[in-house]
C-alpha cells in the first residue's frame, strides 16, 4: 500500500512510500481508504513542529480525519464488507487514568493517550488501513461526499456538549453564539450552533467569497469588523473561539453577557506577548460568573453525536466546505495551504 509518512519533528520529511499491507488483528477491521482530511495538525507534523513516531520506528504515517471502506470485518461485529467507516483518533492511556477508565479519553489524565496519525500510533493517510472494530463508526452510504467531515465535527459536538453541561449548572441563557475564525472549526461550530436554534455569529477577516456565503446559508450572520462591533451587535452569550490569537482569546474572554460561556478550541503559538489587563479580565469573570474552557478532541460518543449532525445538516452545504481534493500522488499541493481553502482533503482511492 501507499502511505503518506513523516519523521516527526523533521521539517521537510513527508513522503509517500511503499508499505507492507496491513493486516488486521483480532477484532479489527481491514480498510480501503476513502479520502484524509487535512487540517492545521497536519501542518504543523509536516512542518516539523509536533508529532511522534510508534516506538521504534522512525517514520510516522500521517492523518487523522479519515474515511474508508470496510474490505473485512471480524465476524460477529457490527460491521460489514463496503461500510462507510470513520476511524477514531484517540485511544486511552495503558494505566489507564481515572478518565480513560471511564471511556473519556478525550479528557485523558496524565497525558499518556496515543492518537493516530499524531501520536505514537500509524494514522490513516494511507491506501489501505486497519482499525479496531470498537474505534470504528459505521456512516450512512449516502455520505460518501462528506464523511471526511466527521473528525472536525466531533471536535465541535464535544464543544456543544460541554457548553450546554456548564450552563446547565445554574439558569444561564444560550440565545446567541458568537464564532470567532471562519476555518472549518469555526464553520462546524456555527452549523452545529445553527441546528442547536442558537442564533448565530461569526466574526473573521475575509470581507467576500465562500467564508461569508456559507456563514449567510446557514441563516447566521457574518461579520468581518472587530470583535468589539461584533459583539456590540450580537452580545453573545457563548462564544466559540476557533483561531487561537492571543488578542482575540482575550477579547472574546472580556465580551460575553453575564453568564456567558467562552469555549477556546484553538491553539495559539508560544512565545508571542501580548498586553492584557489580568485584573479586568478576573473582574469580568467574578463579577458575571462567567466560564472560559478549553476543549480538545473527541471521545466516541462525541463521534455518535457528530454522525448525527453531518446527517440533519444540508448535504450540499458540507460539500461546499471541500474546497479542493487532492489525489493522493500529489500530496504535496494539499499540504500547501491556499488563503481560499476552508477544508482540503487528499483522495485516498484515486
Ligand atoms: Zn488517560
């Protein structure tokens, strides 16, 4: 098989190379690749920044947003020959921690959980790949098209669960949704705000094109001034932060209504200063016993609910969020990120 590889922390490193086919374990599936999502993780693995190899082997395969199809299934599960499958990300701690233990490795302990394509354990950018069948989502055939939107979804059908669980612990109101970033997190985040009859805003950079039609399509309203008009307009009472600038971290920290809710799910880089005032920042969070958390991946009823979610949604609004297939002989242009792309997805069968 093909399978498209990295050393990690060695920039330049990704190639595609020739693999031995896998072979399935008990209990596991055996799967022809469909399509691989590539998102900002799999930049910064390419770009030397992040990632780790399975003990002992050099190179990593890349991939994490997957989607194939079933070629065998261990008899006895729930799977079949030609199901659409998802592979999970994360798979728990070996201790395991207190929540691993309790299936929510998504909020893993001492850090020690592996994920594919990431860390420690062979992703799914690869023509053929093997998955446990207990780590495996089976989707619906109709969702060929968009299925390799199910990885990012779950991201944001954790972050929605998580929001209505915080307000959920006094009266608290969630009318209105402010998105910061445009990308395909902060797109998810208002689809899923959208099915959730939140009214929904989203603030980005980009004043025309596909970013600001597909926030208007949802029935939502784009913005692209500061995140100080925007708020002023919409007052928000959650807001999901998907760019991880420090400024607009900070700003969206200071910016909700009494109650609010602010859900951080980007990552900024380190090293860069910023100039904040800590104690209006506290004041404003004391004062409107407010909430900012972080959230980060998935665990596998986050992936049920996403399921859900890609269903209900418009079939041609996800498809939309595509915005270039790449064959996977061609990886590199996929890597090389264009200021038009929103969601770029290398084809696995091609
Ligand atoms: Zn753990």
């Amino acid at each position: 098989m093909k399978a498209l590889t990295v050393i990690p922390l060695q920039p330049g490193s990704a190639s595609l190379v020739d693999l031995p086919d896998p072979e399935p374990s008990e209990g596991e599936l055996l799967v022809d690749g469909v399509a691989l999502g590539i998102c900002g993780t799999d930049i910064e693995i390419v770009s030397g920044e992040y990632g780790w190899a399975p003990p002992g082997e050099e190179r990593l395969v890349l991939g994490h947003e997957s989607l194939g199809r079933v070629r065998t299934a261990p008899s006895g599960s729930d799977f079949a020959e030609g199901d659409l499958v998802v592979g999970v990300v994360r798979r728990p701690d070996p201790v395991p921690c207190g929540a691993c233990g309790a299936g929510q490795f998504d909020m893993c302990l001492n850090g020690e959980y592996t994920e594919r394509g990431i860390k420690q354990i062979h992703g799914y950018g690869s023509t053929m790949w093997t998955v446990e069948a207990d780590y495996a989502v089976r989707l619906d055939a109709s969702m060929e098209s968009v299925g390799v939107l199910m990885e990012p979804t779950t991201i944001l059908a954790k972050a929605w669960d998580h929001i209505a669980r915080i307000g959920a612990r006094a009266y608290t109101e969630q009318k209105r949704v402010l998105v910061t970033g445009a990308g395909p997190i902060g797109l998810m985040a208002a689809l899923l705000g959208s099915q959730r009859q939140l009214e929904v805003h989203v603030l980005d950079r980009v004043e025309s094109g596909l970013k600001p039609d597909l926030v208007r399509d949802l029935g939502a309203t784009y913005h692209h001034t500061s995140i100080e008009e925007a708020v002023g307009e919409c007052e928000p009472d959650v807001i999901i932060e998907a760019t991880g600038v420090g400024q607009l971290v900070f700003d969206a920290m200071s910016n909700t209504r009494p109650g609010g809710i602010v859900c951080l799910t980007g990552v900024s880089p380190t090293g860069r200063e910023l100039t904040v005032d800590a104690g209006a920042v506290n004041r404003e969070l004391v004062l409107e016993n407010d909430v900012v958390f972080g959230s980060v991946n998935a665990n596998l009823r986050h992936y049920e609910i996403a399921r859900d979610a890609l269903m209900a949604a418009d079939r041609s609004w996800l498809e939309r969020l595509i915005t270039r297939r790449v064959p996977l002989s061609e990886f590199a242009d996929a890597l090389d990120r264009r200021d038009d792309d929103v969601k770029v997805v290398i084809d696995l069968a091609a």
